[in-house]
C-alpha cells in the first residue's frame, strides 16, 4: 500500500514540476509590440517603430517612446 501512494505522489510532483508556471514572456529590445506592457522590464513600445526600445530618458525626446518612470513627458517632449 505505501509502495502505490509514493508511486501516486511521486507521479503527481513529477507532473507539477513539469508543467510550466505562468511565466509571462516579454518581447526583447527590437521586438514588435502592441504596448508597453508586452516590453520586457526596462523598455517601452514605440509609438513611431511599433517595437521595443529604452524608455527616454532625463532630457531625452519622449515623442516615440514614454519616459523612464517616474520621469513625465513635457516641455517641448522632453522628459524631466
């Protein structure tokens, strides 16, 4: 009886470990994207590319690509 139930357990945590967790995968530097949200950390989704790149950063033009957070876009498309 203890043979079958370790047999059951070791089947079943064999098949938990194997099925994947829900991991979200992300599109990488150059990658095409519908919104920031499918960028990997670090970039955001080009208004102008459609793909990913770099978040603007201080000083940098924000008209393609949203700021590095918690800079905002503004005077003259600037982040600051």
């Amino acid at each position: 009886m203890q043979v079958k139930v370790l047999t059951v357990l070791t089947a079943l945590m064999g098949f938990a470990a194997a099925s994947p967790l829900e991991q979200r995968a992300c599109a990488a530097n150059g990658d095409s994207c519908a919104s920031t949200a499918a960028c990997c950390e670090g970039l955001a989704c080009s208004t102008k590319t459609s793909k990913c790149i770099p978040y603007a950063r201080p000083g940098a033009s924000c008209a393609e690509v949203p700021c590095v957070p918690p800079m905002v876009c503004g005077f003259g498309q600037l982040c600051y």
